[in-house]
C-alpha cells in the first residue's frame, strides 16, 4: 500500500476515535459456487465491535468492493449493516451485506484472484483490514480477538414477508469443539475460555482458519511485494 494511503487511514482512524491500528489480514476456507459469498462477524471477549478500515479493492469481486464501504467494524450483529454499501447485480439486483466481507483467493501466481498471503491454495477467501489493536489490549482479550465466518447465496440472499424486506438469509458455520493452540510462526494458545466455539485470530497478523474446523495458522504479517496494487 503507498505511504500516502497509510497516512490518510491513520488520519482517518485519528479522526474516527480508533486507537493503535495494525495491518490485519483473516483468512478463511471455504469452497463455494460461484453464486455464494462469505463474510465474517466478530468481536471482543465481551461482545462489542472491533473499529476497522477496509485496505484494499478486490482485483475480481466487485461485490466485495461494494460491500466494503462504510464498514468500519467488526462486531457480531447488525449494528452498522444498514450503513454499509449494497451490490448491485448487472441486472439490478440489489444485495445487501451480511457482515464484514471477504474475497476469493488463490495462491496460483497467474491468476487475478492470486493474494500474496496465500500459500495454501484455492478456495482462501480473505480481507485485509486496518484493526484497532489498542481495544483488543485488555486483561481478556490480550491482543486477540473473535470471529466466525457465514455464507450467502445469491439465489437466495434476502427474506421478504408481504412483499417487504424482512432480513438476511445465511449460512453460520459451525466448530465442532474449541479451538486449540494455533500453529504458525506466531500462534500459540488464545486466552479465552476453552468452550469458546468462534475462530480466534491476533490483531496484526495474518490469520488463516478452515470453515467448520477449530483449526488455526497464525503468522506475521507478510510484506506484500512492491507489484502488488492494493487501492
């Protein structure tokens, strides 16, 4: 990312009360069709949001680059769903945000959706975000953070009742136990209680989860190389 782009996301996060941020990067695994959608929703230990700053357009989801806008937190409902940006399909199809959206990723080097922090294969879809570590900088917490992942469906995105929207309709994932002791260069043991069934990542790194598994890599953050435009 140019330097005149981290200094206005520094200045805007200043201005929108956000605390010390980091580079965040969040992965998760997922093989879909090409009419799904992934986003994530999480939080602190306690439930509330985490402010956030989308850093990057997706180079082939003009749904995510959509979805992105005005979504400055990562919380667990729908606090600032109304707010956020809204895709709207080539035939005018107007499709509302589950939550903080992810793209489609792939380690192929040829590829538009190739992402530098992907070394793992197909089917990553990822974000990368601008996070307020200093609200994760709690006796709980500890600098880490919780997240979930949901599925959209395009063929079936919104519920209406009597002709009028009445919600979103959407898949949660689901862990079958706690996650354990995250691998990777900088994982290790999140802080949480041991039945705590959501992801848990580290503000600052990249962090890389498999839907419906407890399953986690964390690593410090990769430096994304000088080709990569990220707008």
């Amino acid at each position: 990312m140019p330097a005149k782009y981290w200094m206005l996301a520094a200045a805007v996060c200043l201005l929108a009360g956000m605390g010390r941020t980091e580079k965040t990067i969040i992965m998760v695994r997922k093989e879909t069709n090409s009419d799904e959608a992934v986003f994530i929703r999480g939080g602190r230990d306690d439930g509330t949001a985490i402010p956030i700053t989308h850093l990057c357009d997706s180079p082939t989801s003009a749904a995510y680059n959509a979805w992105k806008v005005n979504d400055t937190l990562l919380d667990w409902g729908a606090e600032n769903l109304s707010e956020q940006g809204k895709y709207i399909s080539g035939n005018g199809a107007i499709y509302r945000a589950k939550g903080t959206p992810l793209w489609w990723s792939t380690n192929d080097v040829t590829s538009d959706s190739y992402h530098y922090a992907n070394y793992l294969g197909e089917h990553y879809w990822v974000v990368e975000l601008d996070m307020d570590c200093d609200s994760l900088n709690n006796d709980v917490d500890k600098g880490w953070f919780q997240v979930k992942a949901l599925q959209g469906n395009f063929e079936n995105w919104h519920h209406f009742y009597i002709g009028m929207y009445a919600g979103s309709v959407f898949t949660w994932e689901t862990l079958p136990s706690g996650q354990g002791e995250a691998g990777g260069n900088v994982g290790g043991m999140h802080p949480y209680q041991s039945g705590m069934l959501n992801h848990a990542g580290r503000c600052g790194k990249v962090n890389i989860f498999e839907w419906g598994s407890p399953s986690c890599v964390i690593n410090e953050m990769v430096p994304a190389p000088a080709y990569y435009q990220c707008d």
